[in-house]
C-alpha cells in the first residue's frame, strides 16, 4: 500500500534509536550499521519523508538490518556538522536530507542527501531525479556489501574519518596560543579583500552576491553595511569611496529582498532563500536564525539611511517575532515555520507555499474587482500564475501567484488616475482582508515549537537593539520588542540555566531537553544579554554574561591548540565521532566571531584585559585562513578592526540624559559600548569594573575611554 495514500501501521514504521550510542539499539543487532537521518522543514525533506520513511518495504528493510537514528540538526548541530562535512567532501555538495551509513564506531561508510523512494512519482519531486537511484536499492546494497565485506567496509571507514579529522585540523593554522605574541593582530586590509570579492560577485540587477538560489546571508550584509561606520582609519586603508559602494550593494539588496516574494507581502517575515535570482519566488520556510538576523540587519539599513522603506521592514520582521506563531506563550521564540501547508481545510495533500500563494480570483473574490485588481497590479499578479513553469517542477503552482512588488503606489496612482493616499489606503486595507482571510480559511504551516537557545539569542540582540532605536519613533512598538527580549532572556534563565551544575541546555519543547549547551548557544546568548543591557541598563543582564562568558571560556577554549572555541564542551561527548572549530561565517554567523565580538564588548564594559586577549587569540586562531578567504569570514572582520584600533566604552552616571542617548542610538556604533551607573543602576558593575569604583555614581556625566585614554564631557561621545 504507498504511504501516500494511508498512513503505515506501527509495524512498518521506521523504529529510530533515540540516541547516538548503540547502547540504545535493539537487542542483537548492535554490531549493525547504523543509518543517520537528518530532515529539516524543507518541501524535499517532507518529500524523502513520505517517500521513503513512510514505505513499509523501506521501514522493515532499516529496523531488520540497520539501526535507524533521526538526527534534529536544530537540537545537534554538532552531529550535523561532522557528516555534513563527510558528504560534502565525498560528493561535492550537501544540503538536507542528510542521509550517512555509519559504522557502530560512528564512522561513515556512505551518504547523500536526497534519494527516491518506492513511492516517487513526478509529480511529487519533478523530473530531475528520473535516473538517480532510489533508496531502496542503496538501503540493499549497503546491506549487502555489509554482510559479505564487514571488514573492508570498517577499514574504509576508518581511512575516512582520519581524513575528516586531518582535513578538521587543517581547518585552523593558527600558531599555538604559547607561540602568538600578544602583539600579533591581522591587518585592517583584509576588509579590503572582503569587500573586493562582494563587489565581483555582485548581482548588479537583483541585489545579492549569487545566482540562483540566492540567499540572504545576513552576516556579508552585515559587513558590507557596517564598513563605512568604523573610525576614519578603516576608510583611510579601504577607501571611502569603497565604504559607500560596499553601504549601496547591501541597501540595495534589502531593497529588492524587501519588495520581492521572499518577503511575505501580506504577513510577516521572510522566507529562508529564493528559488529565483531575483528573489521573486521563495523557498518558503521561515526560519528563526533568519528573521533575528535580518531584523538586525535592517535596523541598522534604517539607521544609516533613515530610509521608511528599511524601517517598514523592520516592523514586519519584528512583529513577526513578537506575536503567535512564533512568539512562545511561556516566553521565548519557536524554531521555523514549514514550506508545506494544505491549500484549505478541506484537503489531504500538502502543498509548497499553500499558506502564502493567490489566484486573481480568489483575490477578486476577498476584495472585489476594484481593490482586487489594485493590489493585483501592485504585486505582480497574473491570471495565470506568476510561477514561470521551469521553475515549478511540482505542478504546485498552476495559477498561482507570488506576492512581490511590481510597482510603486505613487507610479500606480499615475496610471489609475488615483491619489498616493487612494492607493495607499487600498493596499493597507486589501493587505489586512487578504491576511484575515488566510489565517480564517487557511490551515498555518506546521510549526516548529523548540525554543533553541543560540537562536533566541539572536532574536534578543536584535529586538533588544530595536527597543532602543524606536524608543523615541514608536514607543508602543518598542515596548513591545523589549518586553520580547526580557521575556525570551527570564524563559531560558528559569527553564534552561542550571544554577547548581552551572550549565546551560539547548533547547526546550514542552519541557527541557537533554542536550547541553553548544558553543554557539552560550556566545549567541551572550550576544543577546550585552545588548539587552545596553537596552536597559540592568546590570543583571550583564552579570549574566559574564557568568556565561565563564563557563564558555572554561569548557569550550582551546587551550592545547591555537585558540579559539570548540563546538562542543570538554569533555568530549561519547557521541561524536570528533570536535569540530570553526570560525566560518554561514546562513548563521560562526560561534567564534560572536564569541570574539562579545570577549571585546565585556572586556571595554568590565575593563578585564583578561576578555580582550582570549578575543585576540580566537582571531588569531584562524590566522591562515582569514588571510587567505577573508570574505568567508565577513563576521571576524569587525573583531580584527577592534584589535587593531581598539573599543569606546562610553559610562553614563546619574541622571539619564535624553540628548546623550538620543546621539548614542542614532546611528551604528560597532566599536563602542555604553554602560551606565548610579540612580539605582549599575551597583554590581561598579563591583566588577575597578575603573568605575571611584566614580561618583550619582553625579550627572558622560566620560568616554578610549586607547587607555578617559574624558569627561557629551561632546566625546
């Protein structure tokens, strides 16, 4: 019977091990292979679910011969990592379904990432997977050559893993940490090559650095924005003209991202990646790591430009992460939203885009023909669909429509014959009746309900920031942002921080998992609670971070090699085959890069040189290869600036002074820090920071340190 039309009975299940030990396997068959499944909210790993997991000839396959086990990259990413890596060096590429044979000693024998299965159909999949081979037939060969060549297969897999493990070392070719002078630091020209390889890649017409797919990678953005806002010495060696070219590609990338159907025009948040390369059709999952990033990204396109345009986005992106779905009842921020949905209530198949795609009739039938085709004309919609057909392998988007700008409301109002406000009153009001209409008569994607750390950490950096910045533009909104943050930061104090055992957990669903903290959870948090305090000024959130940043230097330095963090804690977890380091940037920035960012921002806030020279020896752990690939390390760049010319810290006493926080907030500041004492505030940090224990706390002032240097006076802000 296919899975496609009922549901598979227990016994023709895939019966996954809970766990990486084979401690865990079903009696007898612990010297089996074991099969490594990682799928994910994309449409094709659904599509692998269904096909291949769901088939009874493919369940009784795996739970005779094998030892199935279902990795949640989101809760270990460790894993992940290390067979991400096996696949992409045996095959060329990589991506989700990850699927790895691995031997009981955990080393792998063979992977891909899709297959087909008994229950393929064109339909489900498109046309470019007709020849390759299917599941099945891997599952039984890999069962045969097993059986008859254990042996080989082991020595095999051993060759390999000394490779990956080799190829792991490599990957950093830093100096040992006793072999660095302290002196030692990369030059600011790296910045330079960065931006020279953006620039050649630039898509000159779309926006973006690819062809398609093309995705955001917040973090390049990042960087690009952020070169014109370092002190003058940063565009004396890159150029200031350089500066403002590397400042226009990434607003003009926002901008198409912003009116493109990437975007979800008619909701909230954005899509993980476009199909297209003019991100007029998205991949239509939203994830987390994405949406923090993004909203920080923006936020700082608004403050540079003061464009309306980046602010709108800024509100979409933070709404999305403030009300349901994805803001956590309990407090906190859920994982992702599926691709797939049902098309209505009614139906049994899941489709790709369903929640978010439109028929002009149905659009006609919510808003009328007048309003209909008013917000028609402005988002690009066609009788016929807007999906060009090569781009619709699944037949799932016959007649349908992408919402993405096509217009502007001041052209379109010239063409109608309409005033600006006619069209803009029209396109407010046709956006609410269309999302009511969907949220009443469309069932939601699935939704991911962990609430993982490292994630909510970057949302509460970036609503932190938010807070602050529309303070003084929407008060309402920006309460909103920080009471999200303040929020988010409680939840994973009370439910994911163990006091006793001074370690902090992973994820949370329905109560605390089992996974303790990776490296990115503890730097990504960190990132959060600095600027949470800067927010607020509670120096609780800072306390916080420095208790965090102590355990992570304690449990996930690399105290034997040239520095930096592992990815996982000491010591090592007897379900990983190695520890992974790794300063690249990626769709997330690296844990290294943040880690070294937050070791700079404590060590200016504290005055603990101790935090500025661990931040020195992270960079300098990936000393080669940021010299040789410094794009793929975009997020290092700032902390290389820092280590060359140095942090701001900037301390306010009494009371507060709105003209000096206004200057403070107006604009991007990535190498200044603020802290505040007195009136209540900063009684721990004047503990903490030597520097501050003379100051009169309750004395009204601003004094400003830099290069060893403190003035006193607002103008040195």
């Amino acid at each position: 019977m296919s899975a496609s039309s009922s549901k598979p009975t227990e016994s023709h299940q895939v019966r996954y091990v809970s766990a990486m030990a084979s401690a865990d396997a079903p009696g007898g068959v612990q010297d089996a292979l074991h099969l490594v499944n990682r799928l994910s909210a994309s449409q094709r790993c659904h599509v692998m679910e269904r096909e291949s997991f769901e088939s009874p000839q493919v369940a009784e396959l795996l739970n005779e011969h094998f030892i199935p086990i279902k990795v949640d990259r989101e809760e270990r990413p460790d894993i992940d990592a290390i067979y991400m890596n096996y696949v992409q060096a045996t095959t060329g590429s990589g991506g989700w379904p990850l699927n790895v044979f691995i031997t009981p000693d955990l080393e792998p024998v063979f992977g891909g990432t899709y297959f087909p299965g008994p229950n393929h159909s064109m339909t489900a999949i498109g046309r470019a997977v007709a020849d390759q081979v299917g599941f099945l037939d891997i599952v039984q060969k890999i069962k045969t050559i097993w059986t008859e060549q254990e042996g080989r297969c082991r020595e095999s897999a051993r060759e390999i893993t000394r490779q990956l493990r080799r190829f792991a070392e490599e990957g950093v070719h830093g100096l040992r940490m006793d072999e660095k002078h302290e002196s030692e630091t990369l030059e600011i020209e790296l910045l330079d090559e960065a931006y020279t390889h953006f620039r050649g890649r630039y898509d000159r017409v779309n926006g973006g650095f690819s062809s398609a797919p093309k995705f955001p990678t917040p973090v390049n953005l990042s960087f690009l924005l952020r070169m014109g806002q370092w002190p003058e010495a940063v565009k004396h060696v890159v150029g200031e003209d350089d500066c403002d070219t590397a400042r226009d590609m990434a607003i003009h990338t926002l901008q198409n991202m912003a009116r493109g159907g990437v975007r979800d025009q008619i909701g909230y948040g954005f899509a993980r990646y476009s199909v297209t390369k003019d991100w007029s059709l998205p991949h239509f999952e939203k994830m987390l790591y994405d949406q923090a990033q993004l909203l920080d990204v923006y936020l700082d396109a608004f403050l540079i430009t003061r464009d309306p345009e980046m602010l709108g986005a800024v509100y979409d992106i933070a709404t999305y992460l403030t009300t349901p779905p994805m803001a956590a009842p309990t407090g906190g921020v859920f994982s992702a939203e599926d691709a797939d949905s049902y098309p209505s209530k009614s139906d049994t198949e899941k489709c790709e885009g369903a929640f978010y795609v439109w028929t002009l009739k149905e659009i006609h039938s919510v808003l009328g023909c007048r309003d209909g085709d008013i917000i028609a004309r402005f988002y690009g919609v066609c009788p016929d669909g807007n999906v060009a057909r090569h781009n619709d392998p699944h037949d799932e988007f016959i007649s349908q429509n992408v919402f993405r700008m096509t217009t502007t409301p001041s052209a379109l109002a010239r063409d109608l014959g309409m005033s600006e406000s006619a069209i803009n009153s029209t396109l407010e009001s046709g956006r609410q009746k269309l999302r009511e209409h969907r949220e009443t008569h469309r069932p939601r994607p699935a939704l991911d309900d962990k609430i993982i750390v490292a994630w909510n950490g970057l949302a509460v950096s970036a609503l932190a920031r938010t807070a602050s910045t529309l303070a003084s533009i929407n008060p309402s909104k920006a309460s909103a942002c920080l009471n999200a943050a303040i929020s988010a930061t409680s939840f994973i104090r009370r439910e994911l921080f163990d006091e006793e055992t001074q370690t902090l957990y992973r994820v949370y669903r329905s109560g605390r998992g089992n996974t303790m903290g990776l490296c990115e959870d503890y730097a990504f948090l960190i990132h959060g609670l600095i600027d949470l305090y800067e927010a607020t000024f509670d120096d609780t959130y800072l306390a916080f971070a420095d208790q965090l940043q102590k355990i992570q230097l304690d449990r996930f330095r690399d105290t034997d090699g040239g520095g930096g963090f592992f990815t996982t804690p000491s010591p090592h977890p007897p379900d990983l085959l190695m520890r992974l380091k790794s300063g690249m940037d990626a769709a997330e920035p690296s844990s290294n890069n943040i880690s070294a960012r937050n070791l700079y921002r404590l060590s200016s806030m504290l005055d603990d040189e101790s935090y500025a020279k661990a931040a020195a020896q992270t960079v300098m752990a990936f000393e080669a290869e940021v010299e040789q690939f410094p794009h793929t390390f975009a997020g290092m760049l700032g902390s290389v600036v820092v280590g060359r010319l140095g942090m701001k810290s900037v301390i306010l006493s009494g009371e507060e002074d709105p003209e000096v926080m206004k200057k403070l907030r107006e604009r991007v500041r990535p190498n200044t820090t603020t802290a505040a004492v007195g009136k209540g505030r900063g009684e721990w940090l004047r503990k903490r920071n030597a520097l501050l224990a003379s100051l009169d706390p309750d004395k009204n002032g601003v004094m400003v340190c830099e290069g060893g240097v403190c003035k006193e006076g607002p103008e040195y802000v």
